[in-house]
C-alpha cells in the first residue's frame, strides 16, 4: 500500500507570497539561492523551450546554464555560480535527470555545498530539503519521526507520522540534499540503500510504505580529507554517480570565484564595493594556492603545506574579513593590514609545526617578492 504523507503536496508559493513572507526573504542574512536569484531563474524559465523531466522547473539545458552563467536570448545575463569545466556540471545535472542519486566529492572548500544547493533550487524550485549529517544524525532524519503527544494519544497512525526532508521530496517529486553524507554513521547511512534502489521507504509501523514520484533524485556532498569520516559501504556507493569537484584549475579562476563570492555577501552585509580590492585578493588566492600546493607560483621554489586545507572558501572568509575590517576601522579601502590577521588564522591551525612554516614561507618568499613589502609588514607584525 503506498502513502502521500499529509501536508507534503508541492505548491509554487512564490506568486501568492504575501508582503510579510516577502520582506522576510529581503531581510535574511543568507538568503536561499531559489530567493536570492529567483530574477535569473524566472527569465530562464520563461526563455526555456527544451524538453524538462517531469516535474522539473528548468531544462537539464536551463539548470546548467544557471550555474555556469550565460545570457539569454533577450539579454538578460545569468551570472556564474560555479566556475570551472563545463562537463562536470552537465554530468552533474544529466545524473538528476535519470535515476541515479548524484555524490558531489572534494576536498573541502570545493563548492559542493554550494552547487548542491544551486542545483536543487534550478531542478526543483527548494533547495531546503536539507538533511545535514553530523556524527549524531539519527535514522529519524532521514526516514521519518513521530509526533509523539499523537502517537501517545492515539497510536501510530499518518497523522502522528512526522516526514524526513528525504521523505518529503520522495512523495512530492522533488530533489533532496545529504550533506556531508561520510560524517553519518555508517548503519543510517545505510538507510538511503533502499530509498535509492527501490524508490520506496517502508513505513512498517502503519504496514503501508511512501513511494517516490517521478521528479525524486537526491545530492549528497562528501569528502575524505576531516578525521572522522565514515567510509561508504560499496552497496550506497554504487546508488550513486559520482562527480569529483576539483579546487580551481588556475589562480585566475580562483580569484574570479573570491571576488564574485565577497562581492555578494558584501552587499548582505552592506558592506563597501571592493574598487581597489581585487590585488589583495589575488595576494590571498596566491599564498592559499603555493601554501596548500607545496611549491611558488614560478615552480622554483619548494614549500612546505601546513596543516590546514586552504581552500577557496577559507580565502573567501578571510577577504570577507578584511573588508569587514576596512569598512568599520579602516577607510574603506581593503588593505594587506586588513587581511594579514586573516591569513594567519587560516594558516596556523598547529600552533607548533605551522607557525615555522608560516614564518619560513614569509621570510623566503614573501619577502624577497617584488610589489608585496607592504604585505610582508603587515603579516609579520601580526605573526610577532
């Protein structure tokens, strides 16, 4: 016996959306990316002529054109979400499109979050339903609980069933996302092994079983550099198509993805435009990048890496920093005093071992480079 759990029908809320709910999405320090770009992702739907799976609100086309960017034939420009090959996103979306669930693997600071998110909000229309794992997360989050003052007072029954995001997406026809998924224990891992090959999710509480709709697919996001990572049994892993995101292929790349990332959560914090920044980002993006790769930018001179990953979402952070820091004691303008704390945060996380790696690289690097004496007063007054 299949069962449509109550209150999980799929509605498009966005036009009835009255003021309250509205300004409620302006005002939020992160919007999601359905709220934040639902402009772009209106105009793509309505320049969009190509076929779309069922219950899809874009085309497979449309989904990867809204991460990648473009612009439309009436010129509406769709900016960039993700930066990098082109064949990995359209793998990425062809994989929501059959039935395979998709596993976005990196290292961290990847964008696998990010893109997760994107994908859902182009494919679905709601990327919130989110099942974050952590080395706590029980079954329930990803099965379904109970609402236990009606089980008590009346026994199980659908009325005191309390869906999973994962269970929500599976009666509605919807993308659900599992980040972190290698942080689960490996027992509720287990629990998406028949959700993803049968399509169903047994509910032996009621003798009746939640069926999944045309339109259902699930991301999960993972990646095997943190300690405690739970290994994926070889029967979850063959559910999945696999799709590895790499770091940045060049420092240009990279530091298009910092300046494009500062500059929007700049504006949610109402924070100044960066008109002079971008030479400070490409210092950040180039220590990050000689620091976690072991050798300089020119191949001449081997490095040692510290602990730390020193991803592009560290670097991120740190220039989102230092802008904070020019706004508000400073005059605006990002300097190398503004991002110089910043970087020693991200590089030293071994007090020890990587203070000497960090005092090494600035003295033989840092401070024999052309144009950068500003940078290396900055760093070693913080350093001291």
């Amino acid at each position: 016996m299949t069962v449509t759990v109550p209150g999980t029908e799929s509605t498009d809320t966005s036009a009835a959306a009255g003021p309250t709910e509205a300004a409620g999405a302006a005002e939020a320090l992160r919007p999601h990316a359905e709220d934040a770009f639902v402009d772009e992702l209106s105009a793509l739907a309505a320049a969009d002529d190509r076929p779309r799976p069922a219950r899809w609100r874009l085309s497979p086309w449309a989904v990867a054109t809204y991460l990648l960017g473009g612009t439309l034939p009436d010129g509406t420009v769709i900016t960039p979400k993700y930066v990098g090959p082109r064949r990995i996103v359209e793998v990425a979306v062809t994989t929501l499109a059959t039935d395979r669930a998709l596993l976005l693997l990196g290292v961290p600071g990847t964008a696998k979050t990010w893109v997760s998110e994107h994908l859902a909000a182009a494919v679905s229309g709601d990327s919130t339903l989110l099942v974050q794992g952590t080395a706590g997360t029980p079954e329930e989050a990803i099965r379904y609980g109970w609402n236990y003052a009606q089980l008590l007072a009346h026994g199980p029954s659908r009325d005191a069933l309390v869906p999973s995001p994962v269970m929500r997406a599976m009666t509605d026809g919807m993308t659900a996302r599992v980040e972190e998924l290698t942080r689960i224990p490996a027992d509720v891992q287990d629990t998406l092994i028949t959700i993803l090959s049968e399509k169903t999710l047994p509910i032996p509480e009621l003798g009746e079983e939640a069926q999944a709709v045309r339109g259902f697919n699930l991301i999960a996001t993972a990646n095997d550099r943190d300690r405690g990572v739970n290994e994926l049994s070889s029967a979850l892993r063959r559910r999945f198509n696999t799709v590895v995101l790499p770091l940045p292929a060049t420092p240009e790349d990279e530091v298009d993805i910092v300046s494009r990332r500062v500059a929007q959560i700049g504006r949610s914090l109402e924070l100044p435009e960066l008109p002079e920044g971008v030479e400070e980002i490409r210092r950040v993006v180039t220590v990050f990048r000689e620091l976690r790769e072991g050798v300089t930018g020119d191949g001449r001179t081997k490095l040692k890496s510290p602990s730390g990953t020193l991803s592009t979402a560290e670097a991120i952070s740190v220039v989102t920093g230092g802008l904070a820091l020019a706004a508000h004691f400073g005059d605006g303008v990002l300097r190398a005093g503004d991002v110089a704390a910043g970087i020693l945060g991200a590089v030293v996380r071994d007090p020890a071992a990587d203070r000497v790696i960090w005092q090494e690289y600035l003295e033989t690097v840092v401070r024999e480079r052309d144009g950068w004496k500003d940078f290396y007063r900055s760093c070693r007054e913080v350093t001291a």
